[in-house]
C-alpha cells in the first residue's frame, strides 16, 4: 500500500465493500490512483485476499488498460521492495501477465474466441479492421439499394427514396439506413426498438394528438423553451432595474414574463389547442422612449438583447410546433408512417447482408464483438425486463469477485448489459461491480454512450454510509477534490458551468457534488502572493475568409490574433487607403491556420516572455520549486484532431516550437503525401483543377489563396490550367527574367506555368 494521504472520499472508495459502487470522480480528482490503490489493498487483504486474475478491470482505451497494468505492477514491486520474502506479492506479480486488465471489446475478444464453437463461428475467425468494414458495408449498401431499385420499379422503396433520399441522388437515405443501424448496435435489444420506434407513427382511427406518445416529450419541450424565454425576459428585468437601467422597461418585461411563464404552466395540463392559444396569446409590444443621457447605454442595450432572445426563443415554438392544427400533425403522422416502415424494412435487410458479407469472409467487426459476447452471456429465457445469466455467464460470476470499470459514463446498452451479466447479483456473492466515471465528461457521446445509465445509478444509489445498506439498489461516492489545476482554473471551470449547465438543459445540475473543489496545493508564485495567473478567452472569427472579404472588406478578419495578441493589429482600413499586408496575409488564412497562429503566439510569449511580461513559472513537482515554462510543458487538447492537428504541428513549427501530435489519419492521409499525389495527377492530367490548385498553394509552388483567385478571376471560363498559363504569357520567353525579379507571388506564378 502506498503512504498517500487519501481524501476521506477517496479512502471511501478504496475500502467500500459488500455493495455496487458507483463513485463520481471529477477531473483531476485522482481516481485512476484509487483504482490501484483499492486493487491493491484487495490483493494484500489479510482477512479476504483475492488473486489479481480474479479481477476484471475494464478500461475504455487500450493505452489506459496498458497503463493501468503498469501502475499495478508498478506498486506490487514497490511492496515487494520492502517485503522481499511475501510470497502473496510475488504470486500477484506472476499472475500480473494473465489478468484481465483491457477494454470491454478486448473482453468480448476474448470471450468469442474461447467459445466460437457455440456461436457458430469459423475458429479462424479475423476482426475486420476499421476501415475495412467501412467498404464492406459500403459495398452491402451499394448492392442492397441497387437490388431494390431494379425490383420495386416504381414500388414503395422509390416513395421512400424520392421522400428522404435528397435532392440529387440517394446519398441521405443512405446515411439515415447507417445512421439507424450504427444505433442499433449499441442497444441489448435492437430488433425491438425498431419495432416500438415504428410504432410511434401509427396513428389509431379517432386518436387525439394528446393520446400519442410523442405528446410527453413535445410537452416537456415547449415548456423548457419557454421556461428559458422567461428567464430571459426575468435577467432583462433584473438589469433594467438596476441604477442607470432603462427602468421606463419594467412594466413591459414584467408583463411580457408573466405571459410566457402562464404559457408554460399550460403544458402541465393544457390540451394542444389549449398550448396554441396561450402561446399565441404571448405578444410583444413596443418599448417605452428613453431619453439620451438619462440611462446607461450599456445596460439598455443588454436588456435588448436579452428581450430579443427571448422573442426569437417564443417565436420559434409558435413557427416550429404550433404552426398547424393537431389534425394537420395527425394527418402527417399517417402519411409518414407507411415511408417508415419501409425505411425499417431496408434496415433490417441491410443487417442480415452485412450479416452475410462479413460470415463469407469468416470475419466479424468490432460492433459484433459486443453483440455476439451478449449472446452468449444471455440466456434465451432473458427479457427486456430482465436479464437471466447464461451458463457462461455464471461461471465468469464465479471467476470474478470484483469488476471494475473505468470511464463508467461513456458506456453503451450493449456494454451495461454485458457486465450487468457478468456481475454479480447478490445470489453468487456480495454484488461486486465498481465503477468510476463523471458524466460532466459524456457529452461527446462516445460509440453510441448512454451517459442515462450513469445518472440513474447516480440518482438511484445511496450515499456510501460505511457499510450496506439493506434495500439500498448500490452505493455512491463522490470525488469532488482537484489535485491538477491552479486555483484560478477551478474557479472558471465552476464559475462557466454554473450558469450553463443543469438536469433541465444538461441532464445533471452543477450544484455544490458536482463542482470541482480546488485541492492542488500549489505555493504561491514568487512575488505574486495573492495573484492567480487569469484564464484567457479568445475569440476568433470563425469565418473562412477569401481575398473578397477580410482585409479587403475593412475589417479585421479576427477578433484576437497573433497581432492583437502582440499590439500589432489593425482594426481596419478606410477606403481608398492601402490595406494592412499582415491584415491581408491573415485573411488568407484557413480559421484553423488563424488559431494555430494565435496558440503558436502565446506559447512564444509564456516561454520567452515579453517586453511588458516574464516568461510563466510553473511548479515543478520533482524539484519542487518554480522555474520557467518549457514547451515540453505544454499540451493542446482538441475536440477533435481530424483536419486539425497537421494544421496546428505545421503553423508551430513554422513559429520554431517543437511540436508532436498523435495523428489517427493513415499514412495517405499526411498533407505531404497528399500534395505529392497531387502532383502526380498534374503531371498525368494538368486539366484537373483541385489537384492543380493544391500543388500551386502548397510549398511546392507558393501561390497564396490570393494569387489564385486572381488567376480565376482573370479567366472564369475554362479549365484552371488554361486560366493559368493565360495568367503567365507575359513572363513567357524574354519576359521570364523579368518575371524573376517581380514580387514572389509574380514569379511563382510565372515558375508554374512554366513548370
């Protein structure tokens, strides 16, 4: 065991035995070390030890199972270095290499493998890799819809393709039969699902919109949407009031409020028409006149805008759900209804040809992992209601006699099932499931996750009191504690999510259990006893901006750059005057390349610092003291990497900082190999236009985005080849040395031509 001086809550969720655990672990709140330091005090307890191979630790990634595995071996020899000759420890060190320690679908691997001969699979079976699935169902979808255009003639797939297929070809259609299946698979009972789902657009002879099931849910909308408006209206009263406000506006927003608050009490009981009216009967009337100078601009323009919301939010509900009678909607509902069914038919078909396709290749994809590893740990008496544990199931029950699972949050139907099966209930033991996760961190909805499943353990289990509690469905524990970030991060972090997230708006309310706590304990920095290094904002416009508009236009193509950022920028050019070239230079850039320059141009500054700032000091943990930032330092996250991460390594190492970034994309992929093959299409064909254009703006040639609207723009009709050379006669022949000695963008076009 370790000398850590554990929080109460975290020796909580080390020590909690005899129930199901569900423990919230906020970022930075140490949970991974838990998990060590709770396997580990397992393996070494002197009243009930356990092997670590009856253990099933389940990661989300295979870098996190490795370095879970590792951070156990790691603590085993540190026990083992102070107690050389405990045979227990050298046994759990030997037993390290075979205990289950990896992602469910590893799992799942596992599982199929060692009992194919009951799934009926080849032993040989291979898992298909990402992208070699991707073609397969390609392929399937491609034959299916083919198959089904040649049969039908003028049948109902055709409806379903001329209703939902798009404008131009069937490529929507395709993506919504994708898009049902991918869904499916992350559910315990798809086939079921499809069937209720279906269900729902069937409308019964004389049913009322009230008796349909869409009506709860569409209810509990249209209040929260105006709920929202009202609170809007309320913030703009609140600031009209205030000294300077337009307090002439009281009256109005007082009223305006009550309107829509009494038309969000209507959805509790009202009727459909009884909704209509009352938010028909919602109207916004004109503001009084204030005078100039009597009140602050600012605050009467804050309470215009929050006004303005609140109409727009009003608004939409009238235009997007009481825009039509309820027998208008029940009409549509029946005219959908049989365009669904047939949707659900191809869904179904394209699952069993997938299905097919990937038995005739003796091979599996990793959504089957999961469903066949279902299979067989369900028994076939199993209902939606309640899973019954198959034989197999039973004996990993008797195996396991704890599981845990990290990133609980991000887990799908499929996989809850899946451990609900392998975990016991009670019957065989203690239940034993352990899982950890923050579900302030699903909202990206990984692999179809169901972050409910979090939320209802959440909301379902007790707080852990010591022990079990009889009757109790499991026990909570929460690790609110950051031991990561500064004080100044926590406070932004918790001062951002307090006002935007909530169970109404984001399933979960940030209350006083799910802010983050700062424990991080960092000395005061030298010099600034009281001072926190500030959180900065910036804001860029997103926008993609061309040689038309940007600079050209007089404004400046982003809010904050690395020229705001040093003092440099300009804010506009009147017209008739020469443009700003770093103005000019920046429109021409791509919104990532103007983020990158931004993040490229802090970092420079944090690290050699500026004329008006020291470079940053960092707390050092082996050293234990402050010394300055070093780039190796510094990490940038990303929502996500694809089309974004070349981007970024490039523009920082233009800037001279070293950079590296793990990039998913494949070896084709990389810019530099992409430019080359464009290369050899213009060299194949130079009537191509895109690859013609990439080579131009790459460092191979030069031109910028500027130089090659130009060139367009001089010939909009052919083909951009010919535009091109059309752009260089000039520097042909004797005029190619003057060409040389032209400006870069002149004499890169001049080369290309040539070229």
């Amino acid at each position: 065991m370790s000398d850590v001086r554990w929080t109460p809550e975290q020796e909580q969720a080390i020590t909690a035995r005899g129930a199901d655990v569900l423990v919230a672990a906020a970022a930075g709140s140490g949970k991974t070390a838990v998990l060590v330091e709770r396997i580990i005090r397992r393996l070494v307890d002197e009243r009930d030890p356990l092997d670590v191979d009856q253990l099933l630790v389940v990661t989300f990634t295979e870098a996190a199972a490795t370095e879970m595995r590792d951070r156990i071996g790691a603590a085993l020899q540190a026990a083992l270095a102070g107690n050389p000759e405990n045979e227990r420890l050298q046994r759990q060190l030997a037993l390290l290499g075979r205990a289950s320690i990896s992602t469910l679908h590893s799992f799942c691997l596992s599982l199929v493998r060692q009992y194919f001969y009951r799934l009926g699979l080849d032993p040989a079976v291979s898992v298909m890799g990402e992208h070699e699935a991707l073609l397969l169902r390609h392929e399937v979808l491609d034959q299916l819809f083919a198959r089904r255009f040649d049969e039908e003639g003028d049948g109902p797939f055709h409806a379903l393709v001329d209703r939902y297929g798009g404008g131009r070809d069937d490529e929507g259609l395709r993506n919504l039969v994708l898009a049902i299946y991918d869904h499916m698979q992350a559910l315990p009972w798809p086939d079921q699902w499809l069937e209720e789902s279906l269900a729902r657009f069937d409308v019964p002879e004389g049913a009322a919109i009230e008796d349909l099931p869409w009506w709860p849910p569409l209810r509990r909308q249209i209040r929260l949407e105006l709920e929202l408006a009202a609170e809007a209206l309320a913030s703009a009263r609140a600031l009209a009031a205030r000294p300077g406000g337009p307090a002439a506006y009281l009256d109005v927003l007082a009223a305006e409020e009550a309107a829509v608050r009494a038309a969000a009490l209507r959805t509790e009981t009202g009727s459909y028409a009884d909704l209509a009216e009352a938010v028909a009967a919602v109207a916004f009337g004109r503001l009084p006149g204030t005078k100039k100078g009597e009140v602050d601009e600012g605050l009467k323009e804050a309470v215009g805008k929050l006004r303005e919301r609140a109409k727009k939010a009003v608004r939409a509900v009238q235009e997007q759900w009481f825009c039509r009678t309820a027998d208008e909607w029940l009409a549509d509902l029946r005219a959908i209804a049989p365009h669904l069914r047939t949707l659900g038919g191809v869904v179904r078909e394209f699952a069993e040809a997938f299905r097919e396709a990937k038995a005739a290749q003796s091979a599996i994809d990793f959504n089957d992992l999961e469903r066949l590893a279902l299979q067989l740990l369900r028994d076939s008496t199993s209902t939606p209601d309640r899973l019954v544990p198959s034989d197999v199931a039973r004996d990993l029950r008797a195996r396991y006699r704890e599981i845990l699972v990290d990133e609980y949050q991000d887990i799908n139907g499929v996989q809850d099932a899946i451990l609900t099966l392998v975990a016991r209930d009670g019957q065989e033991g203690p239940p034993n499931r352990f899982m950890v996760g923050d579900v302030k961190q699903s909202i990206y909805r990984f692999r179809h996750a169901d972050p409910g499943l979090f939320l209802a353990k959440y909301g379902a289990y007790r707080p852990w009191a010591g022990a079990p509690e009889p009757g109790a469905a499991g026990a909570r524990i929460v690790l609110g504690a950051n031991f990561r970030s500064r004080e100044g991060v926590v406070n932004a972090v918790n001062f951002l999510f307090r006002q935007i997230m909530s169970a109404r708006a984001g399933e979960l309310d940030y209350d006083r259990d799910a802010e983050l706590v700062y424990r991080a304990g960092y000395p005061p920095l030298p010099g600034e006893e009281a001072a926190e290094p500030p959180v900065e904002l910036h804001l860029l416009d997103g926008e993609e901006r061309g040689p038309a508009d940007g600079a050209g236009s007089g404004q400046a193509p982003a809010a904050s750059g690395p020229e705001a950022a040093s003092g440099d920028g300009v804010a506009g050019e009147a017209d008739g005057e020469e443009e700003d070239p770093a103005l000019a230079e920046l429109a021409d850039l791509t919104a990532m390349e103007r983020e990158a320059r931004l993040i490229a141009a802090r970092i420079r500054a944090m690290v050699d610092g500026t004329a008006d700032q020291p470079p940053v000091q960092v707390w050092d943990r082996k050293l234990k003291t402050y010394r300055p930032l070093q780039y190796r330092d510094i990490a940038i996250l990303l929502r996500a990497t694809t089309g974004r991460i070349n981007t970024i390594i490039e523009v920082l190492s233009q800037s001279g900082i070293p950079a590296y970034g793990q990039v998913s994309t494949g070896y084709f992929q990389a810019t530099e190999v992409q430019v080359f093959l464009s290369l050899l299409q213009v060299l194949d064909n130079p009537l191509q236009d895109i690859p013609l254009a990439a080579v131009l703006h790459s460092p191979i040639v030069g031109l910028s985005a500027a130089d090659l609207a130009r060139i367009r723009l001089a010939n909009p009709r052919g083909s951009f080849y010919d535009a091109l050379v059309a752009a260089a006669a000039p520097a042909s022949g004797a005029a190619m040395a003057e060409a040389a000695a032209a400006p870069a963008s002149e004499a890169a076009m001049a080369e290309a031509a040539a070229a």
